[in-house]
C-alpha cells in the first residue's frame, strides 16, 4: 500500500511537466491574441484552392 | 465596417440588374462607371488596388462573392505623409530598429474582416522591403517587420492608405505594453491556482471517504496534509499575491479596501488548516483555499474581460468633430481636425480655438491661452511666432501653418478637465466614495461577530463563516455602477452627436429646473438680406471695406453679411475689435468702419422699422452713417413642439439681445409661462443666470452660441452651445450640439433622467446581493468556494444589467446605440 506514496509522486511531477508547459506558453506569448489566429487558419485555405 | 445602404449585400436583386455594382467595394457604380474585362469600378481608387492585386499575385482576395474592399480616399492622400521623412521621426514611431531589420506597429481603424487580415499579412508581395506583418484583429493594429534600408515609414503608409487601409499615426500616445504584461501575469497566476486546486482535490478524496480512520491511513492522511501544504504554497506566495499586495498597501495608509477582507480570509483559512493538519491529524482545507483562490483569480480575470469591452473610452467617433477652415487653392475649405496634417494653412477668427500647433503666416494674433494654462492675459503674436493647440484668438483672422497634427483627445483632455464647473456636492461620485467606506468596515464587523458567535456554537464552522462573510461581499459594484452607466450614456450622446464635457454633465442635466435660450444664432438664424440706405447704394470699395471687416468675425450676423457681399473685394484689415452685444470697430488704410447695433454706430436709438422678425446691422464708414441691413431670418421649424416637450419639466425662457420686433410670434411659440426677454446685453444675461442661482437656488441650462455667450454659458449649470454647419469648439460650454440636431433635445434630457434612475437601480441591486449572501453566510449555509464565485458574478452582472439598460433606454427614446445605427 505504501507504493502509494510513489505514484502519488511521479503523476505529480507528470502534472509538474503540464503547468511548467502552460507557463512557458503563455510566456512566449501565445494568449496575448486569442482572436486573429482564428482568422488565419481559415486564410491559408482560401489561398491554396484560388492555386 | 459600415455596411453602407449602397453595399452590394444590402441591395435587393432588381437593384443589382439595374446598376452595376463595383468589383472592389461592392456598392453601386453611380457616379461613375469604370469598365475594365468583364468588371466594373465605381471610382479610379478601386481599380487601382484591383489592379495592384492582381499583378502581384493577390487576386485571391476576390475568391469571395461579397466584396470586402475599402474605396480608398479620394486624391491628396498621398502627400499627408510626407512629414513621415523628417528626421528623428522614425525613432520616435518604430519599436525596434538595428539598421538592418525594424518593427513599426500602426493602429488601421479599417480592419474589419478576415480578408483584411489575408491581405495585410501578404503585404510582402506589395513591398519588397516588408519582411513580415501580423495583425492582431481586435486591437485593429498591424506589426510590420521591414528593411529600413530597402523601404522607408513613408512608403509604407502610402502604401496601406492606397490599398483603403490609411493608418492612424499618432507618437504622441504613449506605446501601451503594461496591460498585456498585466493579462499574463494573470494568466500565470490562474494557471499555478488550478495546478494546485486540482492535484490538491484528488489528494483530499480519501479525507471526504472517510478513509482515514486505521492506523495504515492516519499516517497516509498526515502525508496528504503535508503534501496538500507544499501544494498550497505556490498558491499563498505567487497567485494570492495581488490580493495580499493590495491589502497591505492600503492598510499602511489606515484605510481599507476590498482585497483587505479577502486577503484576511485567506490567511485565516490558510493557518487554520495547517494548525489541523500539524497538531489535529485532520485533512485541513487546503482545497477549498485553493479553490478559491482559483475562483477568484478566474472571476477576476472575466470581470477584466467585460470590463474592457463594455469599456466607455472614448472612441474617436465619438469625439465633436471639429471643424477648421482650411485654405485650399485661395478660398477657404470645411475639414475635420483629424485631417490637418502638417503644412496645411488654416485660417481661424476671433473667438475660435486653434486646434494644433502652428506659426502665424499672416494676422496678428492676439491669443488668450486662459483654456490651457489658465492665464487669462491675452499674448501678442505676430507672424513668423508659433502658437500653441488651445488657445483662443481675440482680434483679426489669422492664417496659421499646422506643424503638428491635431489631437483631438488632448483638445478632449482640456475640456474635461476644465476647473470652472461649481463642485456639487451631492454628485454621485461622493455618495460613491461614502458607501466604500463604510461598506468594508460594516463587512469586518460582522464577520469578526459572526465567527465569535460560531466558535461557541461549532468551531468547524466558524472558520468557513468567517471566510465566506469576508468573501461574498462586494461593493464593486456600487463603485461601477455610476461610472459605467454615465460612461455609456456619454458615448451613446456623443453617436446621437450631443458631445458632452464629461460625465458629471448627464447629472447636471438630469436635475434641471429652468432652460435658457439664446436667440440669435440659435433659434432664429440669417436667411435674406437687405441693405437699405437713405443716400444711396454701397459703393464697390465700400462693400469691400464692410465685407473684409465682417468676414474677421464668427458672428452669425457677421457671416451672414459675409455671404450678402460674396463678390466684393477682400482687403487687408489693419486693426480689429469686436465688442460682444454691440459691434465690430476696424481700420483699413486709415478708414475707420464700425458695424454693429445703432447704439454703436450711431449713437441712438433705432426706430422701429418693420414688423417682422429681422435683425438690423449699421455700417458707418468714417464716422459717416451709411445704412443698414435688414437681416431676415428663420426660425428653427418644430420649435415650437420641442419647447412644449421640455416645458413639461422645466421652466422655459428666452433671453435676446435683439429688439422686440416680434413679440407676438414668439410667445405664440413658447409655453404659457415662459419668460421672454428682449434687448439683453451679455451682462443682463449673465445677472439672469445668476438670480436664478443665488436666490432660488434653480439649476439652469443655458443654451446659446458658443462664442458670443460664452459668459451664460459658463455661467449655467450646464452650457450648451449651438452650432451651424462647421461645429465650432466652445471652451466655455459643457455641451456641444449642431443647430440641425436641437429638435432631438427633448429625448437627450430625458435620456439623462432615465440613466440616474438606471444607476439608482443598481446600487439597490448590488445592495440586495450582498445583503442576500451575507444572510447565507452568517447562518452557515454558504462554502468558500460558492462565495468566491458569487462575488464576481454579482460585480459582472450588476455592471452588464446598466450597461444594457442604459441602451435599451436610449432605443426606447429613438437614439442610436452605435455609430452606424440607422433610426
């Protein structure tokens, strides 16, 4: 049962990995414009089919 | 983006057989019609970015059915950017330039659609020297990397105002980069809370089922504890931080705030928890801590966002369009302030405000600054000095050469910050200020009461009390409501283009006793005239010497003598003195002339000469009385049902400093028990006012012309001035309004009513939320974590509730909501 502790552990360091992930995202400036990339997804399509 | 009523996507189908419709910007080729291929323009802009685009591989742009393209402005756009060469410029505007690469943000109020942001960021194909661009479509700006070397600032705003998206250039606004450091701090901060509350939660499962209770699960429950603890700490040291930041703050300077109750809350929890898990082997409430924590940074977060969009700052469309004149191949033009550029010459007359800073090519200014700096002396200029945005000329017309551009926010600056208003002291932002304080140390009180009352009771239970009494209450929004309701009002005035000073003045009006008006230039304006002499006509020099001396002055009688003698000679005027209320005196070449009232001219008093409503201006030239005109004029058509509207609230009056031509006219026009006054002179007015406002202690509206009663204007409560069709700038007003919109002035007063009973509304359901929450608190039937969720929800949605009903009542009273309302 103590192998408990163990797990307990490692799938905190696993959740660790996520938020040191989330910060470094949000660090490099990836939420500061949550509304153009929307727009720019749909662009690239349009150029492609006119080709 | 205005959808114009020309746009092909308003048009019905009979509409586009019959004309046809541009390639470019889709709306219908009416003036002209340029034929190109198979497609049609409707102007030589159009084609020319159609052209533009397809030779540089760009036609995608017309992949779709609906055109999206910008007409460009008609000619002359181009040399507006010359000054983008000068030297030291380029450092001031770019971000970041090394020589080889630079960066340069422009703000593009034309963004409005995804194929704009397609063509923006493929400018590279339009300019070798662009290396990259990236929109940001909410911010409506536009980041250009580019070679400094290759292409130049000034090519590349010619080159977006020639594809319609003509870029605002101000480096006077200082580069905004705190609030987006702001918004990530946040977003980290929130990210760490949730990092915690979630691994914090599944470690507090077991606790919940009771898993604890052998002697194996005691010694897990301890390690949970401590596990839950380390968890907790990012959370009290990184994410709380702003809380207990701002409580410390505000409480080294013996007063209080709203983080002060939740920064309590948090450390009450937070040391209780460890002093259960340390010495009483219990689970602690690390999770709730957490929980809200992360409840409350992400209630924060949302308000910011709600906030910002139902924002009140003033967009450039709600500023007063000023207008200048400016000087355009030898006669004289009508723009906006936002399209002087550097270069321009403008003429500005005695009593007008000079928007931007200049040199004075011609005239002698005599320019009173008492708008900007308070001084009242007026400063002598001649030509070749500079002269400074704000100041007011009193004396001859002057030409000026713009060297800044205009900025019309700091015009605005200058006016809403205009010291001369009477502090009322019952205003809103007082009673505002009252509440908070009291607000949290009434919240203290009862929690601090509630918890001794629940520590003899149940001690569990008296830390959550105490928590969430402190939590749940929220006088954000008794701070909010004013501002945002006001705020809104203000901006929807300024669509329905009532431009008003500031905020306070929807107040003012809302507690109007008596209204004031004005009559010439207001309600009754120059339509013929006649010159009338008892020797003979004006000779050709002598309507020269009247015209030049009158085309110096703004008065409406002035203009309208101006418009008389359209084609008589423009001379050069040596010395000017306009005498508000009695006349002009000036000297051409030694000759003297005056016009103005027969007192002035002439020394007597006018006989009364017709029975209809006229003014009547003398002229005498070298002291020798030549004649007068009868100036014949309109009166505002529906006056009369506008003043019975407002008279239904307020006491109606009318102050002229005209002769009684007309009197039974006018009181045909005005209500039963309105007062008319003839052949005031400013001073009468201005004593008018003031009985009214000592001694019966009444709040009056004057409403007149800008320039000539600028005494009753700043003399009233609230001053409201009129203007024709140029929209002059009136310092000493409170309200700007054109003639043409006066009809409308009914629906403003009670549009301003309406919004103090909406902010009244909602302080009392603000009130009712945390009178209903501390109820559930205290008796113990309220989480942490259900406070920490109602405390934003009440702020957002009581501030939405008086945003949105501020527009519902200015839909019900038939004002616009945004600018492109169509009634």
């Amino acid at each position: 049962m103590s192998v408990i502790v163990v797990t307990i552990l490692f799938s905190l360091l696993v959740a660790l990995g996520f938020l040191l992930a989330f910060v470094w995202a949000v660090k490099s400036g990836q939420y500061d414009d949550k509304v153009t990339p929307s727009y720019r997804v749909l662009n690239d399509e349009k150029l492609t089919s006119k080709k | 983006m205005n959808k114009t009523p020309l746009h092909r996507s308003n048009l019905v189908q009979k509409d586009i057989v019959a004309k046809p419709v541009c390639k470019h910007c889709g709306e219908l080729c009416l003036d002209r019609l340029i034929h190109q291929g198979v497609d049609y323009f409707c102007c030589n802009g159009c084609l020319t970015v159609f052209n533009l685009l397809n030779e540089k591989d760009l036609g995608a742009y017309y992949a779709c059915s609906v055109p999206e393209g910008i007409k460009p402005e008609g000619t002359g756009f181009t040399s507006s950017f010359e000054w983008l060469d000068a030297p030291g410029i380029t450092d001031q505007i770019v971000d970041f330039n090394d020589g080889q690469t630079a960066v340069v943000s422009f703000e593009i109020p034309a963004i409005h659609c995804a194929s704009c942001i397609w063509l923006l960021e493929n400018l590279s194909k339009l300019d070798e020297g662009v290396k990259s661009t990236r929109v940001d479509f909410s911010a409506k700006t536009v980041t250009i990397t580019y070679n400094p070397e290759a292409t130049c600032l000034r090519n590349l705003a010619e080159l977006l105002a020639g594809i319609g998206y003509a870029p605002e250039i101000s480096p006077k606004d200082g580069r905004e980069h705190k609030p987006q450091n702001k918004l990530r701090r946040l977003y980290l901060q929130l990210g760490v809370a949730g990092f915690a509350f979630g691994n914090i939660m599944l470690l507090s499962f077991p606790g919940y089922l009771r898993a604890g209770s052998d002697h194996v699960g005691s010694g897990l429950t301890l390690m949970f504890g401590l596990l839950s603890l380390a968890l907790v700490f990012p959370v009290m040291l990184f994410s709380a931080q702003s809380y207990f930041v701002s409580a410390w703050q505000v409480l080294r300077r013996r007063m209080l705030n709203i983080d002060v109750p939740i920064a309590i809350g948090i450390i009450a929890l937070f040391f209780r928890s460890v002093y259960e898990v340390a010495f009483l082997n219990e689970a602690g409430y690390f999770d709730s801590l957490s929980g809200l924590v992360f409840l409350l940074l992400l209630g924060k977060m949302f308000q910011e966002k709600t906030y910002s969009r139902l924002s009140f700052e003033r967009t450039y469309r709600s500023f007063f369009p000023l207008t200048v004149k400016k000087i355009h191949n030898s006669s004289e033009l009508s723009i906006t302030i936002n399209d002087l550029h550097p270069g321009d010459r403008i003429v500005i007359r005695h009593g007008e405000v000079i928007p931007t800073d200049g040199v004075i090519m011609a005239g002698t200014g005599s320019i009173d600054y008492s708008f900007v700096t308070g001084e009242s002396d007026p400063a002598n200029k001649e030509p070749g000095e500079p002269v400074y945005a704000g100041g007011r000329q009193t004396g001859g017309a002057l030409e000026i050469e713009v060297i800044k551009e205009a900025s019309q926010s700091y015009l605005t600056r200058l006016w809403e910050h205009d010291a001369l208003k009477h502090k009322n002291e019952d205003n809103l932002h007082n009673l505002t200020d009252r509440i908070s304080r009291y607000f949290v140390s009434a919240v203290l009180l009862i929690a601090i009461a509630a918890f001794i009352f629940w520590l003899r009771l149940d001690a569990s239970i008296a830390f959550n009390v105490l928590t969430a009494v402190l939590i749940v209450a929220c006088p954000c929004a008794l701070a909010l409501s004013a501002p945002f309701t006001l705020g809104t009002a203000l901006r929807i005035l300024g669509y329905n283009r009532l431009y008003l000073k500031n905020a306070d003045v929807i107040e003012q009006i809302a507690q109007l006793d008596q209204i004031i008006f004005d009559k010439t230039g207001t309600l009754a304006i120059g339509k013929s005239v006649k010159f009338e002499s008892s020797d003979r006509s004006l000779t050709a020099i002598e309507s020269g010497l009247i015209r030049s001396v009158v085309r110096q002055s703004n008065h409406p009688l002035s203009r309208a003598i101006d418009d008389f003698l359209v084609d008589a000679d423009i001379l050069e005027i040596d010395s000017f003195e306009e005498i508000p209320g009695e006349g002009i005196v000036a000297i051409h070449d030694q000759i003297e002339i005056k016009v103005g009232s027969a007192a002035f001219v002439r020394g007597t008093q006018s006989e009364d000469l017709s029975d209809r409503e006229n003014a009547t201006v003398f002229v005498a030239i070298e002291n020798a009385y030549r004649g007068l005109f009868i100036i014949e004029s309109n009166i505002l058509p529906s006056l009369k049902s506008i003043l019975s509207q407002i008279s239904m609230r307020l006491k109606v009056a009318l102050l002229s400093g005209d002769r009684n031509n007309m009197h039974g006219e006018w009181s045909r026009i005005f209500p039963e028990n309105s007062e008319l006054l003839f052949e005031q002179s400013p001073h009468d007015k201005l004593e008018y006012i003031r009985k009214l406002q000592g001694v019966e202690k009444k709040r009056v509206m004057m409403v007149g012309d800008g320039l000539n009663d600028a005494g009753g204007l700043a003399a009233a409560d609230v001053g409201l001035a009129v203007s024709g069709d140029a929209t002059m700038f009136a310092p000493a007003s409170d309200a700007l309004i054109r003639r043409d919109d006066l009809g409308s002035l009914p629906e403003f007063m009670q549009f301003s009513r309406q919004s103090l009973s909406i902010i009244k509304v909602s302080f009392m359901l603000s009130f009712l939320y945390n009178v209903v929450g501390l109820g559930f608190a205290v008796t113990g039937n309220l989480s942490p974590l259900v406070s920490a969720i109602l405390m934003p929800l009440s702020s957002i949605s009581v501030v939405t509730f008086a945003v949105l009903a501020t527009g519902v009542a200015a839909r019900r009273n038939g004002l616009r909501v945004s600018p492109e309302d169509i009634l």
